[in-house]
C-alpha cells in the first residue's frame, strides 16, 4: 500500500488521515499524537507537516478508504468534554485509569501542556452520535 494524501478524512492537507489510513489505525489517533509530539519539538513537527503537504501526493479518486476502528468522545461516560472515556472506549479499558493517567501526566508537566492537548482534543476528536 502507497502512502497517499487522504481525499476524505482530511482537516488541513489530508497528511494524519493518509498516515492513518497507511498505517490502518484512526486517523484521530495519528493527529493526537502530532499534538502532543507538537510541544517538545518546538515545531519541528509543523515543518515535517509542510514537507509531507509538499512531498506526499494527494490520493487518487478512485482509492478506496480502508476501514478501521474509530475513536469518539463519549457522550454516555463524559466528565468535562468525554475525551477520556473516549479513548477508555477505544482501547477497552476502564475511563478512570485514562482519567488518572491524564491527572499524573499533568503533574509532572506542568498542567499547562495537558490541558492544552486536551482542550485540542476536544476539537479534533469527533462526538459519538447516539443509538437510537
């Protein structure tokens, strides 16, 4: 499988949908990481965006979008915003040990890094719609 510019899951050129999609893993969890990566490497995460706009061709029409797990924010187990219950969801695992961990993470940098991510998490993670 060619690495490809997604055509459809795409919020700015498509680079963490198409990593997502080549790596067959949600396209949210790809750009979650480019977030957090974002604040240690002082931006050097935005110019390998760049490079990848510029270097990655964007995917043909006719690609078909593989299928894969999707992540949301939880609307039945949410505290503030859902995001940790959503990845509670997405990994199977209890929403109070992400809760903790995101607790733990916050201490030891700071706070102010934690509550950013998570406050951008908040945007790029989609709502889950409920069952009716």
């Amino acid at each position: 499988m060619k690495l490809y510019r997604c055509r459809w899951d795409r919020k700015i050129a498509g680079i963490c949908g198409g990593l997502g999609q080549y790596l067959k893993i949600d396209p949210t969890l790809v750009r979650i990481a480019f977030l957090i990566l974002l604040f240690p490497t002082f931006g050097i995460m935005l110019l390998l965006y760049a490079l990848g706009w510029w270097l990655i061709p964007e995917g043909p029409k006719s690609y078909i979008e593989p299928k894969c797990k999707k992540l949301y924010r939880s609307k039945k187990n949410r505290m503030i915003g859902g995001v940790c219950a959503g990845f509670a969801e997405y990994f199977g695992i209890d929403a109070n040990i992400i809760r903790l961990s995101t607790v733990v993470i916050g201490i030891f940098t700071g706070f102010f890094p934690a509550i950013i991510v998570y406050i951008l998490a908040l945007f790029v993670v989609p709502e889950k719609r409920l069952q009716k």
